[in-house]
C-alpha cells in the first residue's frame, strides 16, 4: 500500500492571540492524521508566541513551533517553507479556521486527479455573526480538473478562486525559486500567479472549507494607508509575466489588472499622487476590457461606467457598494 504524502500547515503569526486557539483546534479536528502545523511565530507582542508554546505543550504530536525576529508575513511564510518537512503544503491565517474536512479533501482532490495544486472555496465570517457551516467529505464527481492555462484562466477572471494563497494544497517542488516577496502587501499574486504556471494540473471543487474571518475595521476601509499602493506593483508584475510566459492570456490578465487597480483607486484621496496615474491607466485599457464578453458582468460595468468620467464613476461605484 502507497504511502501518504505529508502535509505541512503553515500559519504565519503576529499579534493573534484573540483568534488563534480557534485557528488550531479547527485543524486539530481533522480527519486525516498525515499533517503537521507549523505556528511561525514572527516577532508576536501580545502574548501570541506564548499561546504558540501552549498549543504545543497540549498537542505536541500535531504542532510544531518556531519563534523568529519580525519579518513580516512574506518572510514568516518563506520561513516556514524552508523549516518544515512534507510533500505538501497548505496555508492558513491565524485569524481564519478551516472544517474538519479541510485537510482530507483537498488531499483527496489532488492525489486522486494526480494534480499539482488543489483549491476549494471559502465563505466569509463576518466578525460579530455567528456562522454555521456544512461540512461534508468530497464526492470525486464534484471535482474540476483543469490545465495550467485553463486553471490561469479562472485565476484571472476570478471565476470562484483568487490569488490568496490559503484554501489550496501544493506540491512542494511547486516553490522551488519561488518566495513571497519580503514587505510587500498583496504578496500573494506574484506568488500564486507562478505557482499556478509552474503546475501541470489544478482541481478545484465547490466545498466551502475555508472560512475567512471578515474584520470589520477591514470592511469599513476607514483610512487609506500607502501600502496599499503595493497592489499597482503586484497587478504589473502579473501582466509583465502574463505577457512573456503566456501571452494567449493576456486579454484576461487585463481584466485582472482593471480590477485590481479600480479597487484601490476607489479608496486613494483625491489629492492623492497615484490617482491620476491609476486613473490613466484605468482609460487605456478599459474599451478592452469593457469589450471583453469573458470578463465579468462587474468588471466590464465597471470599464464601461469609468466612459463617465472618475467623479461620477466614483459615486455610482459607492451606491453600489452600499446596496450590496
């Protein structure tokens, strides 16, 4: 009888203490038993490294923990990558659980299909609301096999699966040359983006196994910070790969790019120096997109709403965002 391959879980941790213990016991549930958890604790100042230790001493077989100098999330990832030993990989943040099917399934989808990554879906946790969720082992049948340019397809159109890289088991000679990108936000797309085209085979299926924690300060988008400017540098990085490594998905690494970059327009001040850069690019290729009958309905509306111009794009923009 075959083997099973190994599973690290990689979860990154800073300044968690509140939603860790959830995150853990959540994995510790499993059905399967061929994993590991490794807490990376990056630098944590609340009391997060500590809770780390405890959750060790009380599952020791189960989790494994390292203590590092803060680095940020990109550094803490690449650093449980290089400190973990498995075939596999899976990601998850400490403030998100996952269901007791989580591990099983997506092992499950990609050993079955011999893929190189697996993908399920997520739902959202909205902070102060209590969340039941179906959780059920996966029906072979519910699996979707696709290429690696069929699978960037998807990615880019963001047909059901984006660029985070949590809800998805990889292969580990996936990251061979490939790292998070030290202090940057958003470090999930060039890395998912190449992980995606380094692959022979991606499934993905419909269970909602990961449940993303939604803050609500994150929702609220209260004040704009220059950081979040990093997704101007990620979305061209996306469309420079896109064009050398597979230039028949260029139509749809634009779509991305417009929706990249219309997300943060919306939130960038009006004196703002990036906005009329993001504004301009935003023209030059909205008739593409707006033209594109692949892309999405909210996608090419939004091209075809910015023929308006940028101040009435932003009101409607912001009435649709409140009725939705």
């Amino acid at each position: 009888m075959k083997e099973k391959m190994s599973i690290a879980v990689i979860i990154p941790v800073y300044n968690m203490k509140n939603r860790l213990r959830q995150c853990v016991e959540s994995l510790i549930r499993q059905t399967i038993d061929n994993y590991k958890i490794y807490l990376i604790d990056d630098g944590s100042t609340d009391g997060s490294g500590q809770i780390c230790d405890e959750l060790q001493s009380e599952f020791d077989s189960k989790v494994v923990v390292l203590h590092k100098v803060n680095g940020g999330v990109s550094d803490a990832r690449n650093f449980g990558i290089v400190n973990s030993e498995s075939d596999l990989i899976t990601f998850v943040d400490p403030d998100d659980y996952v269901s007791k099917f989580y591990l099983e399934n997506l092992y499950v989808a990609l050993t079955s299909a011999e893929a190189d990554i697996a993908c399920c879906r997520f739902v959202e946790q909205p902070e102060y609301e209590n969340l039941k969720i179906e959780e059920a082992t996966l029906d072979l049948k519910e699996i979707d096999k696709y290429s690696s340019d069929e699978a960037l397809k998807i990615l880019l159109y963001q047909r059901g699966i984006d660029f985070a890289v949590w809800g998805k088991l990889f292969r580990r000679e996936l990251f061979e040359n490939i790292k998070f990108p030290i202090g940057k936000r958003y470090e999930d797309v060039p890395v998912t983006l190449r992980l995606f085209a380094k692959s022979n085979c991606v499934v993905i299926y419909d269970s909602q196994d990961y449940i993303y924690w939604q803050r609500t300060e994150g929702m609220m988008n209260s004040s704009f910070n220059d950081t979040k400017l990093d997704i101007v540098e990620m979305m061209e990085d996306m469309l420079v790969f896109i064009k050398v490594e597979r230039p028949q998905l260029i139509r749809a690494a634009k779509c991305r790019y417009f929706a990249g970059l219309s997300n943060v327009y919306f939130q960038i001040p009006k004196d703002h120096e990036a906005k009329k850069k993001i504004w301009r690019i935003l023209k030059s290729i909205r008739k593409e997109v707006s033209c594109n009958k692949e892309a999405s309905h909210k996608v090419r509306l939004g091209a075809l709403l910015s023929y308006l111009g940028s101040q009435p794009m932003e009101v409607i923009y912001a009435c649709l965002k409140k009725d939705s």
